[in-house]
C-alpha cells in the first residue's frame, strides 16, 4: 500500500473503534401489550439523557392488545423502565435490578437536574409539562402527586417485554 492509502486505513479504522462501541452499546427495549388493559411505562436513565440532564420521563401509553413501543437510550445500562397496569406496577421475572427514580402518579412527566445546580431537580408535569417545581434531590420531600418508585433496569442491549394475560 501507498503512504497515503496507509494512513486513510488507518484512519478510517480509528474512526470504526470509535463508533461501533458506541452504537454496540446502546439499549432497546420493545414493549408488547396483549392485554385488554392499556399499560403505560416510564424511562429513567441513570446517566442524563443527551445534554438536557433528563433523567426520568413518562407516562408513555401502550394500548390495548396488539400494540407496542419501543424505548431506546444510548447506552443499556443505563435505561430503567416503570410498567404500569390498572395503577400497579408489573414486574418481569429476568429484570430484578431496581433503582428509585420520582415520577408524576397520574399525569405526564420529565424529572431533570438543574442545568446550574446539581443538588436541584427540576420536575414537570400536565399538559404540555407547564407545571414546574423545583426540589433539592438531598431531601425526601416531593410534591402532591409525586412519589419515588422503583425501575427495573434493562441491562440488555435488546430487549423483547410481552405482557401477557
């Protein structure tokens, strides 16, 4: 090989080890409902979402029978999700790794940190998220409607969850 045709190999090789990590990495998870009840689920991620410091959003409807979502963060360790049917949460029996994350009880939500304080989270929820509240993450404290409930992490990099009668 040429000097030149070397160094573009070797750079497009460097470009590969960089990019396929990265996209090896990242989570799926399908949600399939074949229950005659909706279901609605929530996303956490351990790590921020992108540069918006999100970490928690929801509730993302799953009708009844024959529909189903699909829930993606870069990277599958770091995705949890919350199912919920009929107000309970619904477990899977391969996913038993938890971590508590708040979330609106009934209404949309997002959960995200302050961009200038990393003791603040800024909690939305309602139409259009236009109801704000901010509360220092250091404290128990949560406003009406809101609680700490559990995620279950994905931990795969896809993931196949059928919710069956």
């Amino acid at each position: 090989m040429r000097p030149t045709k070397t160094l573009i190999a070797a750079c497009l090789l460097m470009c590969l080890l960089v990019v396929l990590p990265s996209l090896a990495s990242a989570g799926h998870a399908v949600v399939e409902n074949y229950l005659n009840d909706d279901i609605f689920v929530a996303i956490a991620y351990r790590h921020f979402k992108g540069t918006t410091k999100l970490f928690a959003e929801g509730w993302f409807p799953v009708k009844r029978a024959g529909d189903k979502r699909t829930f993606a963060a870069d990277d599958a360790d770091d995705m949890y999700l919350r199912v919920i049917r009929g107000g309970n949460e619904v477990t899977f029996p391969n996913h038993r790794d938890f971590l508590f994350f708040p979330v609106h009880l009934s209404e949309a939500f997002s959960a995200s940190q302050a961009p200038d304080d990393r003791f603040v989270d800024i909690l939305r929820w309602g139409p259009n998220l236009k109801e704000v509240f901010t509360v220092n993450n250091m404290t128990p404290n949560l406003p009406a409607g809101w609680a700490r409930q559990r995620f279950f992490r994905i931990g795969s990099q896809r993931v196949k969850l059928e919710l069956r009668p």
